[in-house]
C-alpha cells in the first residue's frame, strides 16, 4: 500500500502523487547498468555452449542449472570461467558477491 497522496519527493515538483515520485521522476531501474554491453556479442551461442557442454548442471550444488555463471568475477567470458548454475545459488552467490562489494562481509 502506497503513503497518502502528497507531492512528489524530487525537488520542487509539485505533483501530488501516492508514491514517492510522481511518473515524471520515478527512477527507472538498472537504466546506468554496463552490464549488457560488456558481454560478448556471441553472447546467447557461448551461454548455449557452457550449458549443454555441462549437461544443464550446477556447479555448487548439482542440481538443473540454466543460467551461465562466471566462476571468477570479473569480464573473462572465456568458456574456462563459465560454468552453469541453478537459480537459488545463482541469487545467493550474487548477494554475497553484492555484499562484499559494499563492504558488508569479509572476503
């Protein structure tokens, strides 16, 4: 459920809305993300390559993986650093990673 209708939270916009930013100046997620374009363009053949080379396996905890995950953070797209993982690990292990980048945990 939103708040009450009030102004928007951008400065000095004053459109009333029950968000906390009017339609005008709602964020727009992930819009300043990289990510994308830093993938190879071969991208969907090399993602198909890794899955079916590793039989749809997830490589921490065996399961059916359908997702590509990088073995070692960083742009190395190189089939040696991909490896197949499973939703749950693959949101566990980006939080983690998430969370050391912010300094939360310790390596």
């Amino acid at each position: 459920m939103g708040r009450k209708w009030g102004p928007c939270a951008a400065v000095r916009c004053p459109t009333l809305t029950s968000d906390t930013y009017c339609e005008a100046h709602k964020p727009v997620p992930y819009a300043t993300s990289t990510r994308r374009s830093r993938l190879p363009v071969d991208w969907p053949r090399l993602r198909q390559f890794v899955l079916r080379r590793d039989h749809f396996t997830c490589h921490l905890c065996g399961s059916y993986g359908n997702r590509v995950d990088h073995i070692v953070a960083g742009d190395n797209h190189h089939p040696d650093n991909l490896a197949p993982i499973c939703l749950v690990c693959d949101r566990r292990k980006s939080g983690h990673e998430g969370g050391i980048a912010q300094g939360r945990y310790r390596p």
